[in-house]
C-alpha cells in the first residue's frame, strides 16, 4: 500500500499539481488523495484507473510491478512443452478410451512429440 501511493505522490508531482488541483479532475477530495498518498487507505480501482488515463500510465506502473510507466510486457512460457510428463497426460486425457482409434492417435501424437524435438 506503502508503494502504490509513493507512486500516486510521483505521478501527481510530475506534473506540479497540489492534491486540492488535482482532486477534482478525478472526481475525489483532497483528503482523500493525501490518505491514498500516505497509505492510508486503498483508492477505489476506478479511481486508479483515472489515475492511470490521466497520467497515461500502465496499471502495472501503478501497482509498482515495474518500473516502466508504459507497463511491463509478458511473454508466454508454455508449462507443457514437447516430451513433459504433463503433456503426455493431456494426450491420455483427449481420446476415449476403448475407442478404435485410441491407440492410433495417441501413438501417433507420441511419436510427433519425441520427432520435434530432434
């Protein structure tokens, strides 16, 4: 919480705004704005989203999961990659057992995970 409002304090004074100027373009009080500051109290997330249109800042930034105001980009990192046990369970998981294709196509799947990976 601590965090979350040492950011609202920078982006406010980033731009030399005192918290009365800057209540009503948020549609909040000044009170409130110097709780949220301090770590008083938790904003509301609409009122964290008004900070982040307002400010053109990513809510990443704001909740200080990085340093980036643009936010920070993910990559996807498949749990399940060729070979993994939980990969095989899947394929166990997908045909029916005791259908006359089962076998076939799980054989099949088997053999095109252990070819990909040469």
């Amino acid at each position: 919480m601590k965090e979350l409002g040492k950011r609202l304090r920078v982006l406010r004074e980033s731009v030399a705004l005192s918290q009365a100027k800057l209540a009503p373009e948020l549609g909040t009080t000044q009170s409130s704005i110097n709780r949220y500051e301090n770590g008083q109290a938790a904003p509301p997330i609409d009122l964290l989203r008004k900070y982040a249109d307002y400010f053109d800042v990513s809510m990443d930034y704001i909740f200080a999961r990085c340093d980036n105001p643009r936010g920070k980009l993910y990559e996807s990192k498949l749990s399940m990659t060729s070979g993994s046990p939980e990969l095989r369970d899947f394929i166990e998981i997908c045909f029916e057992p005791g259908s006359p294709m089962n076998e076939r196509l799980k054989e099949s799947l088997f053999q095109m995970m252990t070819e990909g990976k040469k």
